[in-house]
C-alpha cells in the first residue's frame, strides 16, 4: 500500500513536470501575439484575417491571432487597466496624444523599413516630441462629392475655388434640390477653417488661434451656405448623415472622406457622381486626414516581434495586400501609382495626402469640439454671430489648453 | 335609420341624437387613440422586419415602403434573404453559435436568479441573524453604485480567477443581483408568519417549509423575476463584452451585432444589420407571445395576494 503510494506520488510529480516544462520549451521557439483593432465592414474583416493568416503561413516562429472587437475603446481600455495589453493595436490619431500622455505606447516608427516613405502628414499625425510612436495603417481625407448629372444638366464644371462652389450651389438649388449638404459638425468645417488660412490652436497646442479673421471668414462661407438657402443640414433633410442626402439625390454637393465611395455603390448603383478635390480657400487647398496606426504598447512582452510584425503589415507587401480592396488608402507615397492604377476614380482623396492636416487635438478637447457644433448650429439658425461664436469658442478652448 | 325613429327621439327641446351615438363617439375617439399609439409602437418593428427582406439599395431608396420599391428604371426590386445569408454565413462571427449562447446564458442565469435570490430574499426576510440590517442596507447601496463603475474592476477579478473567455465568466456573476433580493424580501414580508408557524409546529424543517410552502405562494414576483433576468441578460452587453476577449466563438447576440455594425460609421449596411436585429428580437418577442399570461400577472404583481 505505501509502495502503491509512493509510486503515484512520484508518477504524478513527474506528470506534472512535463506538463508544467511542454509550453515552455515551446514558448522558446514560437512567440503568440494578439492584435487587436476594431470591427469594421464585413468585407475589411475578412481581408485583414487573411493577411493575418497569410503571415502565419510563412512565420511559423511569430503566430498572430487577430483580435477584432465590438466597442473598441471600451475593450482596449480594459485591457491597459488589466496590465495585459495587445501585443499590437490600433489608435486613432484623435486618441493618439491621449495614449502618449498615458505612457501606453513605445516609440517603434523609426525602427520600420524605410520609415520616410509615408506621407509626411500622417508620419506627423503619430509623431509628437520629436518621436514617430507608431506607423499609418491607413487613411481616409475629405473630398468634394458632386452629382454628375446634376451638374452637366446645369452647364456647370467641378468647383475648384469657394467662389465657384457657392456658384454652382446656388445654381442647382431648385426643384426641391439643394446645392449642398453643410452638417453642424467640426469634423467638416474644419477643412475651411485651414483652407482659410485659419487654425484651431498653435502648432505645440498652447494657444487658441481660432478667433482671428481667417476662421471669421471660414465660418461666415460655412453658414451663409445655409442661410442664404443654398444647402440644408441632414436633419432639415430628414436624412441621418451627409451621405444619405447625396445619395437620395437630395443635394448637389457634400463634403465627404472615402468612406461614402462604397456606400454609394451598394446602397445607390444609379447614382451619377465623382469626387473631387476639397476646393481652395483664401489660404489655398485644405482637407483633414482621418488615420489610424498600429501601435506597440509600452509594455509589450515581445517587442521584436511585434515590430517585425507591424513592419510587414506596413511595408510593401503587407499594405499592398490591404489597401488593394479600394477602401481606405495606403499611407506609403511608393504604393501611389501602383494603387491609383486600380482605383483612378479615388485619386482625389489620394492627392489630399500632399495638404491634408491631422485629425489631432490634445486629450479633453472633445469639449471644443462639442462647442464649435452647438455654435455651428447656433449661427445657422441666426441665433449667435459669428465672431461671438469664435470668441465662445476660444474661451473653452482656452480653459482645455490651460487645465493640461 | 327610417324617419319615424328619429322623430320619436325627439325630446322636449325639439331634437336630440339617437340614443347611443355619444358612447359610439367615445368608444370611436378611445379605439383611434389606442390604434395610433399601438401603430406608433408596432410599426418600428413592421419597418425592420419588412426591410430586413429587401435589397440593399431598394432599403436605402425606399425605407417606408413594405413592400419592394421600384428601381429608376422602371424594373422592380425583388424580396431576399440576402441580409440573413450575410449575416448567419459571416466569416468572422458564429451567429447560430451566438443565438446558442444567448439563450444558454439567460436560462442559466434565470433559474440561478430564481433559486439563489428567493433564498436570499427570504434569510432577510424571516432569519433573524447578527449583522442582518447591516446586510440589507449593503445590497440597496450596491443598487445606487453605476455600473459603468466596475467595468474595470470586474475585469480584473474575473481576470484573476482566470475566468476570461469561458461561460463561468458569463455566467456565475449573474447568479444573483442586488435588485432580485430585495423584490423578494419584500414579498416574503408580506406573507403572514402565521403559515410558517402552522408548518413549524408540523415539524417541517426550514428548507421544507421555505421550498414546499412558501415559495410555491412566491409566484408572482418569481416570475416578475424571472422576466426580469431572462431579459436583462439576453439585453445585456457590458457584462459579456467584458468577460470575453479572443473566443469569440462565446459572443452573445448583443455583442455578434455590435461586432456585424463594425466601426463603419454613418455608412452603415442595413440589410445585414435589420437581419441581425431582427434574428436578436425574434426570439424575445416569441417567448412574450408564449408567455404573455405569466407576462402580465408578473408584471401587475403588486405585492400582497395573502
């Protein structure tokens, strides 16, 4: 009976062992990394798991599982608070100076090949001290949709300047047609704003720049659009986004980023449209690029392979791969004409990447930016004007600023 | 209506209306109101049923119609299944896995809720133990702590008793909830002590008498209860959106469809999501039609039935 003991002790002891030491001399020659991004079209999903699996084929040394969730900000906070961040994810360059504050993210941009080759506005938008943190993935700009057969059936040619494009809105505002769709919203107006000339802040975000006369200008074009009665917002529409009242041919015009391109062919094949650059303001041409990158966190187990991984991802191939669906757009200036060969009809949001701005404020500026729409709203229905909404503005912009 | 009825209607000011048509009218302006506001309530889920089965563009063209539109051309658009194929045969999600889960989790949960919290409800209310007041006064002030306060929290826990990812993380914080003890003590006040004294002096034991007396005349508020659990968690999406991390074979209807919207903004695809929605609401909505009895006297359920 002791025997009998003693011997299962040991038998389980010795189990145990090889249990506990099997992963380990596993773990010596595979690493396991987990990224995570959000959930996107079902199209966009499908084409990164395939990259993802592409790249497990052929690195048997670093597997990959992708992680795509619903409720992305929810979930990566989680996961930070949790200490066990992804070993590679997205952030958006609106939450980007958010992260760095947060000490989250590990300066990996210079380590990618050949670092230079994206675009030096979206290098900008993940670079901040000096240091490029985290490598574009992608990018979407704002661009100028126009109806075709609205436009041909008026004489009239694509709008290059304001000028113009006050013009033609107000031309093709008849038959319960309105000449564009002008939304409440920051995300839009702001590329007047720089078009102007004007600006949100001062370039290391110290000061409030936007109460000069340049934003006076921007506004003033912005809502005069409205209340002369040549554009209506979505809600006058009975619409739920720009989008929706440029399909349903409600408006001649709108101010949209890429995104719309696949919109309009599933949900409006009929439509006749083109895009167009942003046209130039007094200060010249303006458009905002929306990007995202992937980011290694600060406390990543295996930062090699992260990097190298992210380094695929946003090298040649690996971007090629992703970018040749035709949604968002690659952020390396040597895969321009190679994309541009397959999609020529997005070559305008594509341009924008020489002037665009970066879609980045710093953390606790969504307050600003709730103000800029309530006084955007405000000034449409001739309830503020607009230097005193700038100056509204401005002063909570400038308690933001001051209380970092 | 022939002359001779009216004229002996007439009363002593000379004329009068036949004798019902005030309650006709009443009865009339009641019937209109409630047909407008049941149509108000019916109608959302006419539209993402009806929509759910037509294409694309003839959704984006043609909301409010419930039938197919017709195309610019001239040619009509047909009814499809296209939305339900997209969204049950997704590449990146197992809905029919997820239907699964939903209903596995809210019957566990449920029937937990039922046991644990009808237990709770009646040691508070009938045991008398040390730190009994102090008890109770903890689980109302757990009802007034948001949420959104412990989503953190709860994920480190679950996190360190190693639970992300599995059903126990779905399944055993929900055993019980603060509100369903308090639902039952109040009820289990309400019973005459008198009943449990009869069954004492019997000599049944304290469980004997609390599952074969006493809860059989729990009823009504079990099942308010039971309602209560069964759709906050077929509802819920915090709870599952934070126990689970990479097995996405273990989503929950409420996340697959977060997860099938996806980060696509303004843009969205609606025959895919009307299905999805729908697939999510269904199920709910045939329970409710099954049930509806039980549905109403729980819900009525005010407290004393002595």
């Amino acid at each position: 009976m002791n025997k009998t003991f003693r011997f299962l002790t040991l038998a389980i002891v010795i189990a145990l062992i090889a249990v506990a030491a099997a992963p380990n001399a596993r773990a010596a020659q595979t690493v396991n990394l987990v990224l995570m991004g959000w959930s996107s079209s079902p199209s966009e999903n499908e084409r990164l798991q395939k990259i993802v699996d592409d790249w497990n084929a052929a690195n048997a040394d670093i597997q990959v599982t992708l992680n795509q969730v619903p409720d992305y900000d929810t979930t990566l906070q989680k996961s930070l608070a949790g200490g066990e961040p992804p070993d590679v994810f997205y952030v958006d360059s609106f939450r980007f100076l958010d992260l760095v504050r947060a000490d989250a993210l590990m300066p990996v941009g210079e380590m990618l090949t050949n670092a230079d080759d994206f675009y030096p506005s979206l290098r900008d938008a993940f670079t901040t001290n000096g240091q490029f943190y985290c490598p574009p993935k992608d990018f979407s700009t704002l661009a100028l949709q126009i109806n075709t057969e609205m436009f041909e059936a008026a004489g009239l040619s694509a709008p290059t300047t304001w000028e113009e494009m006050r013009a033609a809105a107000e031309a093709l505002t008849k038959d319960g047609v309105y000449g564009a769709v002008v939304p409440a919203d920051f995300a839009r107006w702001v590329a007047f704003l720089y078009a102007a000339g004007g600006s949100v802040t001062n370039d290391d975000f110290t000061e409030m720049t936007i109460n000069s006369p340049e934003a006076a200008a921007a506004l003033k074009f912005y809502t005069d659009l409205y209340l002369d009665g040549f554009a209506k917002t979505p809600a006058d529409l009975g619409v739920g986004w720009p989008g929706e009242a440029f399909g349903k041919g409600l408006v001649a015009m709108s101010f949209e980023g890429n995104w719309i391109e696949p919109y309009l062919k599933d949900q409006f094949p009929d439509l006749k449209h083109m895009a167009v650059e942003m046209p130039a303001g007094p200060g010249g041409k303006a458009t905002m690029a929306f990007t995202v990158c992937y980011a290694v966190p600060m406390k990543a187990k295996n930062p090699e392979a992260a990097v190298k991984f992210v380094d695929y991802l946003t090298g040649a191939e690996g971007m090629k791969a992703w970018t040749d669906l035709g949604l968002a757009m690659p952020t390396r200036a040597s895969l321009r004409e190679g994309w541009l060969a397959q999609f020529p009809n997005l070559e305008p949001y594509l341009n924008g990447a020489e002037y665009a701005r970066k879609w980045q404020f710093v953390p606790g500026f969504q307050a600003v930016l709730d103000k800029v729409n309530e006084q955007l709203s405000l000034v449409m229905g001739e309830n503020q004007t607009v230097n005193g909404a700038l100056s509204e503005i401005e002063t909570i912009g400038a308690e933001v600023l001051a209380s970092r | 209506m022939s002359t001779n009825t009216v004229v002996s209607n007439l009363d002593a000011r000379g004329f009068s209306l036949p004798p019902n048509i005030g309650k006709i009218i009443r009865t009339m302006l009641t019937y209109g109101v409630l047909i407008l506001f049941a149509l108000a309530m019916i109608m959302p889920f006419v539209y993402a049923v009806t929509n759910s089965f037509k294409e694309l563009p003839d959704i984006a063209a043609n909301p409010m119609r419930l039938t197919p539109g017709i195309r610019a051309d001239g040619t009509p658009y047909n009814w499809t299944t296209i939305g339900y194929d997209r969204a049950l045969n997704n590449q990146q999600i197992n809905f029919p896995r997820a239907i699964f889960n939903s209903f596995f989790v809210a019957v566990v949960v449920t029937i937990m809720r039922v046991i644990f919290n009808s237990m709770a409800g009646y040691a508070l209310a009938r045991i008398r133990f040390p730190g009994r007041g102090a008890a109770f006064a903890a689980l109302v002030g757990t009802l007034m702590v948001p949420g959104i306060v412990l989503l953190i929290p709860r994920y480190l826990v679950l996190s360190q008793l190693g639970w992300i990812d599995t059903y126990w993380a779905l399944l055993v914080p929900y055993f019980a909830d603060a509100f369903g003890i308090f639902l039952m003590k109040q009820f289990f006040e309400s019973i005459p002590r008198e009943i449990e004294e009869a069954a004492e002096i019997d000599g049944a034991s304290r469980f004997r008498m609390f599952f074969v007396i006493i809860l059989p005349m729990a009823i009504p508020a079990l099942t308010a209860m039971a309602i209560f659990a069964f759709q906050g968690t077929w509802n819920d999406f915090q709870g599952p959106l934070i126990a689970l991390n990479l097995n996405r074979e273990l989503y929950t209807l409420p996340l697959a469809l977060a997860f099938l919207r996806g980060v696509t903004g303004d843009a969205i695809q609606w025959d895919l999501m009307l299905a999805g929605s729908v697939i999510t609401t269904l199920p709910m909505a045939v329970i409710f039609f099954i049930f509806q009895r039980f549905f109403i006297e729980g819900v009525s359920y005010t407290g004393v039935k002595g």
